[in-house]
C-alpha cells in the first residue's frame, strides 16, 4: 500500500480583486503518495502556482483544507522543500554557503554539514563548483544550487514551480533528467508545476492536467512507461506509442 503524505479536500483559493474575488482555484482535491513524481499540467492562470503555494502553506485555502501526514497545514514547514522559477540564491554566498543554510539552521555538527553539502553537490554535479560565488554560475548552476538546497533540508516532499522554466532548451533537458535519477535514488516525493506537455509526460509518474476555464483539475493520468524511458538515463524516448496517445488526448482536453 502507498502511504499518503498530503491530502487535498476540495479545496478553492479565491483572491480579492478590488470589488470583485477571482476563483483562482477552485474544488481541488488530490493525494500526494510517498515516492509519487506528480506533475501538475496547465496553461497560464490555471492556478498551477496557487494550488502549490497552499501546499507549502503560503496561503490558506478559502474551502476545504490539506492534511499533511494527517495534520492540518497552516504555514510552511522545512518538510515542504519548495523550488521556484528563480533560483534566489543569496548572491554574496558560494555554492556551498547557499547548501549549508537549512542544515546550519538545524544546528547540525561542522562534519555532519560538510558531508550533506558533499552529498547534494555531488548529486547536481556540482562539486568543482562548490567555492564558486553565485555570480560566477550559469543559469543552469544556480538553479542545480537551488536544487541541492532544498534536498539539504531533507524534506519529505518536494515541490516545484516550473523550476526549469527560465532555462534554455538544452540545459533543460539535462536538468529533467538530471531531476528524474534524484528523484529515483533518494526515493523522493516530488510534487511539480509546468506548463510544458513533453516535460509532465517525461518526468510524472502522475499527471493532472488544470484548466483555465475551471481553474481546477479536469483529468488525472497515470504514467506507465517512464521506467522504459529512463532505462538508459542519458536517453529520453519519444518515439514511444503510448507517450504520442496521451500527448494527443491531453492537447485536446486543453483546446476545448
Ligand atoms: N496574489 C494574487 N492576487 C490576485 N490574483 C492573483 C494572485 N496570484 C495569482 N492570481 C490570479 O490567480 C489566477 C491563477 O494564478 P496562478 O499564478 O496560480 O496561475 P498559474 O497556473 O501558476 O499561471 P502561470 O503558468 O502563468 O504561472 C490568475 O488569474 C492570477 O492572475
Ligand atoms: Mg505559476
């Protein structure tokens, strides 16, 4: 049996706009089960970020509610480990500066810390890179950094907002699989935000797609050939039957 570590019950976000509350999700429920890569697919405004952030516990729904571990989230948590678009990195700070923060925060021992930062730099490819100042990485770098910090605090799950948004196509393909084996070794949870088809459909062992004129969840898909697609890690298939079928189905879901 899957365990279940978040619940969503029905929830919406509504947001006061001047006179008038725009619906920016609305009747939202999904569970999040340990070692699930869940992607949440949709067009702008859909309300990808929003549903994310009451997650984190940024915001508090308007209805409903979302059970971590079967207690109410009513702020953010270090076991919520969030990932943005940006990196925001504090720019005065090395790569490993930046990774130590949370372990630091937890009042860990001096080795214990050096042997996480080891472990995450490692794992994003990054150990050259340890004493470099945040001005001297790529775009790409800052946001593996941004990466590593958040598995430093060891979260229980992993939450994404179009991470590898601002990132050319090259890297970002390098990054999603990069982000796919991580996934895999640490036996992570990874909840994941995108707007991007071939990205959901690469990654997600579940997609949900979101629609603009619901602002809410209108089709879930479970994902069965991602262990095909990622035997050889260095190749992602595309040819793959069942991967055109979905793509297809799911863009018209998004037309109508
Ligand atoms: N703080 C806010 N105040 C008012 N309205 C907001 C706020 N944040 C988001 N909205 C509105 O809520 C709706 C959903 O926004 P959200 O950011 O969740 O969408 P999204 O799916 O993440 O879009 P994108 O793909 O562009 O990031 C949009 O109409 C947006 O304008
Ligand atoms: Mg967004």
């Amino acid at each position: 049996m899957m365990k279940t570590l978040i619940k969503i019950n029905n929830i919406s976000v509504d947001y006061d706009m001047n006179e008038e509350t725009l619906g920016a999700i609305n009747n939202v429920s999904l569970d999040i089960n340990e070692n699930e890569f869940i992607c949440i697919l949709g067009p702008s405004g859909c309300g990808k970020s929003t549903l994310l952030k009451a997650i984190a516990g940024f915001i508090t729904p308007n209805q409903g509610n979302i059970l971590m571990n079967d207690i109410q989230i009513t702020g953010p948590d270090k076991s919520r480990g969030v990932v943005f678009q940006e990196p925001n990195l504090f720019p005065w700070y090395n790569s490993k500066q930046n990774i130590s923060i949370g372990p630091k925060l937890a009042k860990k021992p001096k080795s214990e810390i050096d042997a996480i930062c080891d472990k995450y730099l490692s794992q994003v490819e990054l150990m050259e890179y340890k004493d470099s100042k945040v001005f001297e990485l790529s775009g790409g770098q800052k946001q593996r950094v941004a990466i590593a910090r958040t598995l430093a605090n060891n979260p229980e799950v992993i939450l994404m907002d179009e991470p590898f948004g601002a990132l050319d196509s090259f890297t970002r393909k390098k990054m999603q699989i990069m982000i796919r084996n991580l996934w895999k070794k640490n036996n992570s949870t990874i909840f994941f935000v995108t707007h991007d088809i071939d990205e959901a459909l690469l990654l997600g062992t579940k997609i949900y797609v979101m629609q603009r004129a619901e602002n809410s969840i209108i089709a879930s898909y479970d994902i069965d050939y991602t262990t095909k697609l990622y035997a050889n890690p260095k190749e992602l298939v595309f040819e793959e039957e069942r991967f055109i079928k979905l793509k297809e189905e799911i863009l018209s879901l998004l037309e109508e």
